[in-house]
C-alpha cells in the first residue's frame, strides 16, 4: 500500500430553492459531518492533505469533520471539484504529491459514489455502492497518487 484515499460526501444539505453552492448544512448535516470525523478519528484515520469542492456545503463538512480530529491537513479547496465527474475527480487526485500519505477527498455524488464504487467490493454490497449524505469510504492505494484510477486500490465503506 502506498497511501490511503478517504473519499467523504457531504453531510445533508438544506433543499435547494437557489445557489446550488451555497447550500448549507441542515442540523442533522451537521451532527452527520461530526460523526463522520469522530468514525475516522477512532480508526486512526487522519488526512495529511484535503481536497474538497467550494460549495459551502462540503466546506462545512470538512470543517466539522477536522474539529474531531487531531492535527490540522493541508486543506485545497477546487472550484473543479463541485459539479465533477469521477474522472475530474481522478484528475485532481493525480496532482497530490507522491509524499502525502493520506488524502481525503470531500465532494458530491453521484460522482464521489462512482469513485468509491471503483474501488469497494460492489458484490458485497448488492452490485453498487449505495452513498447517502456523509458517507465514507476508506481505500488502500497499490500505486502513488499520479496513478490513482478506478481499480488502483482496495476499500471499504467506513460506518458507525
């Protein structure tokens, strides 16, 4: 293994009834973006380096995922990430220095959904891999991150 991906979708979100990226967290998104940063804490799980989309929804949940965890990620925040496709996705995973040893990705489905399917057993989860709001998977890279692409790591879906 060279590195692990932790790939996050946003906690839930208020409807939209204007700025798609504006969108903030409900308070249940909220409460749901703490848990998911106190899961990866007690697993050992800690991002050395962030990438996250602009919109305030995934922002907020990076923030309140980070309070729960030790130390403080190098954090890059990518207009190309909000409205991404996995590929884009991929792409701006292929940018990560080849020292970082762990590498959180926060963004939205159904394109953080297509990149953890890439790499969990979708036969142990009836074929696809179902993400709702605040969903983790955590993925053991075999390639540097230049590499990274659908099939380039192994993973599972880290829940409470």
């Amino acid at each position: 293994m060279t590195g692990t991906l932790v790939i996050v979708r946003h906690a839930k979100a208020e409807n939209g009834d204007g700025d798609d990226h504006a969108r903030r967290l409900t308070g249940k998104g909220r409460a749901q973006a703490q848990a998911a940063g106190r899961l990866l804490a007690e697993s050992g799980i800690v991002p050395d380096q962030v990438i996250c989309s602009t919109a305030a929804r995934t922002r907020e949940t990076l923030e309140l995922a980070l309070e729960q965890m030790p130390g403080r990620p190098s954090v890059d925040y990518e207009d190309a990430a909000y409205g991404a496709d996995d590929r884009t996705l991929f792409d701006l995973l292929n940018l990560v220095p080849k020292d970082v040893g762990t590498v959180m990705l926060v963004g939205h489905n159904p394109a953080v959904a297509q990149m953890a399917s890439s790499f969990v057993d979708t036969q142990v989860h009836g074929g696809y891999v179902a993400f709702p709001p605040a969903s983790v998977a955590v993925v053991g890279m075999e390639v540097e991150w230049l590499y990274a692409a659908p099939g380039t790591g192994s993973g599972r879906l880290l829940t409470a």
